[in-house]
C-alpha cells in the first residue's frame, strides 16, 4: 500500500513534468509566434501558459496560501477554465 508521502512525493513529480512539458509548448508556441507574429498563436501561447499554472495553482493555493482544499479545487477549475476560454478564443481570433 502507498502511504500518503509516497503519493504526495509522486503528485510533485507528475506536476513538475507537466509544468516542464508545458512551459516547453509555451516555449515552441511563442517561438512560431516570432517567425509568423499572428494573434491566434499568441492567444495560444497565453492559453496554454494560463494552462500549464493551472496544473499547479491547486497546489500553491493549498499548500502554498494555506487555502482549505475545497478553495483550492474552486481556484484550479476557475484557471483551468480561463485557460481553455483563451485557447478557443485563439481558433477564431482574426
């Protein structure tokens, strides 16, 4: 059985990757942006960066701010969601 330190040592692990994974496509994203300065990957880029901090603002808000657990949710699908609204505000920006 896993004790709650392992589970909490693998979720760290697991954010730390998906926040290097997508601070790289931000990385990737913002480069396009450079060659081919076109608002849509912009607003993608600032979607999937809103994305990326959303994987780990439960955490910060929970255990960084001290905010009860049911805050912390709250403020994640609240980013999550932002995230996502920009990500389809970039398929149809002109």
């Amino acid at each position: 059985m896993v004790d709650a330190e392992q589970v909490e040592l693998i979720l760290v692990l697991l954010k730390f990757v998906t926040v290097l994974m997508g601070f790289y496509i931000v990385f990737l994203g913002y480069k396009a942006y450079r060659k081919q300065p076109h608002g849509n990957l912009l607003w993608l880029t600032i979607g999937m960066g809103i994305l990326t901090v959303g994987a780990i603002s439960e955490g910060i808000a929970y255990q960084g701010l001290g905010w009860a657990i049911e805050s912390s949710h709250v403020f994640e699908a609240i980013v999550t969601l932002v995230g996502f609204g920009i990500l389809v505000y970039s398929l149809f920006a002109k």
